[in-house]
C-alpha cells in the first residue's frame, strides 16, 4: 500500500507538470477574450448609465458582475489543478469557491432585471432565455454552496478555530471537484453573456428605447 500510495502521487505530481504548460497555453485565449470583454462591457454600462437608459445599465452591469466573477476565478484555476506547490493549489481552491459562494446574485439581478424587462418590453422569448439562463447560475451556486459551504466557512470565509480541523480540511481539498463546480457556474454565466447583444439589439430599438423612457418618466412622477 506505501509503494502504491508513492507511484499515484508521483504520477500525479508528473500528470500536472505535463498539463500545466498545455492549461497555460490553452487558457491565454480564453484570458485575452475575458479581459476584452471586460474592458468593452465596463465601458458600455458607463455610457449607458450616462445616458440615462436604466434598462441597458441593468443589463450590462449583470453581464459585468459575471464577468468579474469569472476573471477571478480563471485567474487562480490553473494553480488549482496543476501548481506544483500544494498548498498553493489548495488556497487557490479555495478561493474559487469563496468567489462562487459570495456572488449575492439577487443584489445584482432580481426585481432590477425583471424591471428592465419590462421596461424595455421585451418579446416572451427572450424573456424566457434570460430566465433560463439565470436558473443556471443559481442552480450551479446552490450545488456549491450545499456541496462545499463547511470548507468554504472552515478554511477561508470564517477558519474553523480548531485549528488541527482546518489543517485537515485545507489539505483534504479538491482541486479538480472544485473547478468542476466551477465550469458548471461558467456554463450559466456564459449562457447570459451570450444573450446581452440579442437584449441590447432590442433595447436598443426604437420601441425599445421609447418604452424604457417612458416607464423611467411615469416612476419619476409617480415618486414626485
């Protein structure tokens, strides 16, 4: 069982040697797209913002909140699966499901998109990919958060005070069931990021833009 228990860690200790430079080159595109994105989502919420359209504010600032999420959490998963150093894999793990675990999506989304729905009338469809793709997310969070909530309060958000506990624990971590909770939270973020042209398309109409103006006008006389 020792010799056993030896071969498996040094073939593991080969297996991510090989892959970390393969992951490394694979992930720069991927790294290149989500810093563009970032960088034209932040600057499009800004202008819309400037410009007084609530409904298109909402919107991107949803698909800039993820973004972020996804920009932490891909900065570190590569060290998670493959850093040479353990404990270095072990505290990136831990915190890709801190980043997932704190994300107060309700915050962000809740009333405020359903508002911006409606204020921008939007077609059912539509509606209804925006709903399913929101369900995702929160479907993906809430397997992370019942999965992995004592690891997340024992070893990073809180530390366990029993401090032989937290050790165990720290070391015990999963890098490879931690990411892959995290691509299953990747999936849903990226569903909605995929559908922000289609609702700015429309927003961005005519009716689109009257019936947000509209809407934004009425709730201002009606607080006056």
């Amino acid at each position: 069982m020792a010799v056993r228990s030896w071969t498996l860690r040094k073939a593991q200790a080969l297996a991510r040697r090989l892959s970390r430079p393969r992951l490394q080159w694979s992930e720069k595109r991927r790294k290149e797209a989500l810093v563009s994105a970032l960088e034209t989502l932040a600057l499009e919420a800004a202008r819309a913002r400037r410009l007084g359209f609530e409904a298109n504010t909402v919107i991107l600032n949803l698909g800039l909140f993820f973004l972020i999420a996804e920009r932490d959490i891909q900065a570190v998963k590569i060290d998670a699966l493959t850093h040479p150093d353990s404990w270095t894999r072990g505290l990136a793990a831990r915190v890709m499901l801190l980043t997932i675990h704190e994300l107060d999506i309700d915050k962000v989304a809740g009333n405020k998109l359903r508002l911006a729905l409606d204020d921008g009338a939007t077609p059912e469809d539509l509606r209804q990919e925006v709903t399913e793709a929101m369900r995702a997310i929160r479907k993906a969070q809430s397997r992370a958060q019942r999965r992995f909530a004592y690891l997340r309060n024992s070893t990073i958000a809180h530390r366990d005070p029993d401090a032989i506990r937290q050790y165990r624990d720290i070391v015990d971590i999963d890098g490879i069931e931690v990411t892959k909770v995290a691509a299953e939270f990747y999936a849903g973020t990226s569903r909605f990021i995929e559908m922000i042209p289609k609702l700015l398309i429309h927003l961005s109409t005519w009716p689109g833009m009257i019936c947000q103006l509209e809407a934004q006008a009425e709730r201002k006389g009606n607080s006056e």
